[in-house]
C-alpha cells in the first residue's frame, strides 16, 4: 500500500497587508498524524519565486505546530496579475529525522511545489 504524500494541502491566501503562502504539512499513518520537525521549517525549506526565476524573493517563516501549518509571508509586495512558485523542500524532515517526500513512488526524495496567480 502507497502511503501518502507529506504535504496534506497547500495553497495562497491575500490577507489585509498582502498575500500569505502557506502549507499543511501532515503524513496520516495508521495510527494517527505524523509530525515535521519544527526546527527544519525555515527560509532554506520553505522558498518562494516568481515564475520562471531562480532568484529566491526574501520572506518570513513561520510554523505552528499545532496546526501543522507553514507560513510564508514575503517581505515585498508581490505583483498583481504575476504568477509565483512555492516550494517546500525535502529539508523538511519528520521528528525521527526523515526527510518529507512528496512521491514515494518515484525513485530519489520529492520536494513540494505548486504555482499561484496574484490577482490584479
């Protein structure tokens, strides 16, 4: 049986001030939730880009553990109608110090990524 992938859910939400990334980062085994390592969730694990560049836009990171939640808040305005990319990476590790991967059946770890759009 195929466990399930790390990364519950993730998504963008604008909150008054600009928008905020955040992701659920929760692996259901049977005998309840497993747990990242706070410590591992950090500007190196958890990134944000504009689309199509490898530069790194500066932001804050953040995790509550008792929601299981990271959040990325970027410290610039993001532009409108300009499409962002998020990345968790396989630096996020488990509370046993296993690295969080997004596809175990893909051979080698899998970091998260997912796009948004800001709206204009």
């Amino acid at each position: 049986m195929r466990r399930p992938s790390d990364l519950c859910y993730s998504g963008c939400v604008v909150q008054p001030g600009g928008p905020l990334v955040w992701a659920t980062i929760r692996r259901e085994v049977q005998r309840g939730a497993f747990l990242c390592a706070p410590s591992t969730i950090n500007g190196t694990a958890f990134q944000l880009f504009k689309k199509g560049s490898s530069k790194k836009l500066a932001a804050a990171v953040s995790y509550s553990a008792s929601t299981d939640t990271a959040k990325l808040d970027p410290t610039g305005s993001l532009q409108g109608g300009a499409t962002y990319k998020a990345v968790v990476s396989t630096g996020v590790k488990d509370l046993a110090g296993n690295p969080l991967d997004q596809n175990s059946t893909t051979t080698g770890l899998q970091q998260m990524a997912w796009y948004f759009t800001v709206r204009r």
